[in-house]
C-alpha cells in the first residue's frame, strides 16, 4: 500500500462484524485460561498481552502502523518523545559508553544527553553536522556505541546528510539513530537512506493537533547486533531465563529488547486512550504535511523579502545551506517550522512575537494552529551561548510553526507584526 493508504489501514483490520474504528481497549489487565499460559507469556515464548505497561491491543495497533509508514520490522510506542530517545540509546549505552551526536539538535535532547545521561556514565560528543567525515571520525573512540541526529533540526531547520552519517556510523560497526519527528515517513523515511533507528516525538505531526503527548522507536531490522560491540543482544539475559535476543529474536532483537526489558523496568508506556488520539492524527497525516510544507514555503519566501529580516532558515530557498539536501532527502516538502532572525535581536524578536494576533505563543510546534516560540529563552534557556551558537541559534532566532490557516491571513499576521517592529 502506498503511505497514504498505510494512514488509514495499516496496524488494524477489523474482522466480520467488528468495530471500523479502531477500539480503545481501556484495560490495564488480561485475563487467561491457564497458569501455563501465563507462564508462557513471562517466557516470551508466545504472542500476547501480559499487562499494558509492556503491550496494549490499542497501542499495538498504532505500533504497527507506524512501523509500517517507515518500513520498519516493529516499533515501540512510549510516554513522551524523550522517553523514546532515552529508551532507544539505553537500550545499547552502559555506563561507561560513549556516543555522538550531531550538535544541531533539539535543546531537550541536549539536556539529556549532556546532563542526565553523563550522570549515568554515558558520554556524548556533539559534532558539527557539516563536518567533513575525516573530522568526524576523529571523535570515536573504543567505547563509541551509536550516532543520532535529526532529518531536520529543531529549531535551526538544518537537513541532515543521513548517508553520510550512515556510512561513518557503519565504517564503525555502529547503529545511525535518526529522530524523523518534523520530517515524518510522509517527506522521508531514513530506513532508506541507511538509518538503523527512527525516533519521533508523535507528540508533534503525528498527533498533529496539540492534545496528547507521546513517542515512538521503530527498528529497521536491518543492523547487525552480533558484530561484537553489543553482548546484550548475544548474551543470555538472566531476567528471562537466559534467552539470547538476537537468537530468539532474530531482526526484531532490538525493538523486542526495547519493550520486554527497558519498557518493563522503566514503564514510560503509551496508554490506550493517548494512542487512540494518535491514530486519529495519523489518519490524516499526509494531507496535513503536504499543507504545512506548503504554506511554511510561502511563509519563508514572504520573510525572506522582508527589509526586518536579518536571516531566514528553510531548505527550500535558494541558497539555504540545506538546499540541496532537501531537494535529495525532502522532495515533497520541508515541514511547517522555519526559523528566521529579526534585525535589532532579542528585543526586536520579542516585540514581534508579542504584535502577533493569529499566531500563539506556545511552548509547542507542528500544530494544525500556526505558533511561534523564542526557543533561546524557553526551550533552549538551559543552553550556554557556546551551546546555542552549536545548535544553531542566537539570540534573535524566532521558530515560526505554520499551521493550516489560509496563507493569506497568516502571511497577513506576519505583516502587521513587522510593522510594530
């Protein structure tokens, strides 16, 4: 099926007389025949809910949907965007691990990976994403376990280079984490560009209209866990009678471990009724992307004409740094969010922010409304300069998120903001 049928089919088929919509299965509980059948269940050894922290019938079925959109052998839907990042690297980091990232990244993701997991022992290096793959590979090290990036970022609206860092992360017998969140598998699907790992903030377009926080991994099964570097996978875990994931699991090791080990012990689980709002907005993804990336592009080209306007990020203007990038990994379209620098800096960005009257002031971004952030004093506000200069943002940087308004009366906000300015 094409995605746009994925949308609305994939993960759930409904039998003879069984509900279209998919049901919310509002139970935290399973009920059995046997104690041998239970037994079975704790075993692994066969399929079925055991208890709604590790599966849900609801949850489930968005699970393999969203597998599906992005080509995945299975995924794992989890409380928030950060909890999937956490799950995701914890699921192959030991204290005492290392990994890089692409410096360009969301500020919260930052903070998790320079605060709160160098508090596990986990150290990370941060890398220019346009760095030259000899620069690159001088930060690994023994120890270096995976690389992660963002197909674009937040909020410098960078495209990532996925094959290049594919190739450097594989020369090292180490798995590519993509976070796909602004893009979505609608304008790219990192699998096919050599990604080992999709991450997403379902909290942002999948969800699409600001009501239910959420996240999801999905695994491409296409990594090779017994190169050696990861004795998780090939060596017998004691919390389930010894089995050996990759023997057991086959290419679904990963996003099996992820669910029956992390998600067991750390519970940052997806709930029925969060995963039914999911779906909904997942049902029209494609139609809501394909606008979004419309009307950021006339938003960006609109910016770009205005005399106020120091700078403005969006893949699709000529002679974005991105440019060529976008028109390889995002032919469809580049998201809705752009980011754009007013001339006079933080106090000339402030005084727009504060004129709009359409747009909201959110701490959010990827909605059906159109809403707009300073990310350098919210998200961002726990960055040094040193890191905000890193991750792309100075002082007067303004994350614009187009929403599904006609252009005319965004582009019309816009205007009579500038003009207060």
């Amino acid at each position: 099926m094409h995605l746009e049928t994925q949308c609305l089919h994939a993960g759930y088929e409904p039998g003879n007389g069984d509900p279209r919509a998919l049901p919310i299965y509002q139970s935290t509980t399973y009920k059995y025949d046997s104690t041998e059948h239970v037994g079975q269940l704790f075993d692994l050894s066969v399929p079925g809910h055991m208890y709604s922290r590790i599966s849900n019938p609801t949850v489930s079925a968005v699970e393999d949907k969203i597998a599906a959109l992005e080509g995945g052998v299975g995924a794992l839907c989890t409380s928030s965007g950060q909890a999937a990042t956490l799950i995701a690297l914890l699921n192959i980091l030991c204290s005492g691990d290392h990994f890089i990232s692409t410096s360009t990244i969301y500020g919260g993701t930052i903070n998790l990976f320079a605060v709160t997991m160098k508090r596990m022992g986990i150290d990370v290096t941060f890398v220019d994403p346009n760095a030259s793959e000899e620069e690159i590979q001088k930060e690994f090290r023994p120890n270096t376990k995976a690389v992660f990036g963002e197909t674009i970022a937040n909020p410098a609206i960078v495209v990532l280079d996925i094959e290049k860092f594919a190739r450097i992360a594989h020369a090292n017998d180490v798995p590519l984490f993509i976070d796909n969140t602004f893009a979505t598998p609608f304008l790219c699907r990192p699998f096919e560009f050599g990604a080992d790992i999709v991450i997403h903030s379902t909290t942002k377009y999948m969800d699409g209209h600001a009501v239910q926080v959420g996240g999801a991994i999905v695994d491409s099964g296409r990594f090779d866990w017994t190169c050696g570097k990861f004795p998780m996978f090939t060596e017998p875990d004691d919390s389930y009678h010894g089995l050996i994931y990759t023997k057991d699991f086959g290419n679904a090791a990963f996003i099996t471990k992820a669910r029956v080990q992390l998600m067991r012990d750390l519970g940052s689980c997806m709930t029925a009724n969060a995963a039914f709002l999911l779906n909904l907005g997942l049902e029209t993804l494609p139609l809501r992307i394909a606008k979004h990336s419309e009307n950021a592009n006339a938003v960006a080209h609109y910016l770009a004409s205005c005399p106020k306007i120091a700078t403005v990020n969006y893949p699709t203007l000529e002679g974005d740094p991105s440019f060529d990038l976008a028109k390889h990994y995002l032919p469809k379209g580049c998201s809705g969010v752009i980011a754009f620098t007013m001339k006079g800096g933080r106090e000339a960005a402030i005084r727009f922010i504060d004129s709009l009257k359409l747009a909201s002031l959110v701490v959010h971004v990827a909605d059906i409304r159109t809403c707009v952030l300073h990310p350098a004093s919210s998200t961002h506000r726990q960055l040094t300069d040193e890191q905000l200069v890193a991750a792309g943002i100075n002082p007067g940087l303004i994350r614009l998120s187009c929403g599904l308004e006609h252009i005319d009366d965004i582009l019309e906000d816009i205007r009579q903001a500038l003009e207060q300015v």
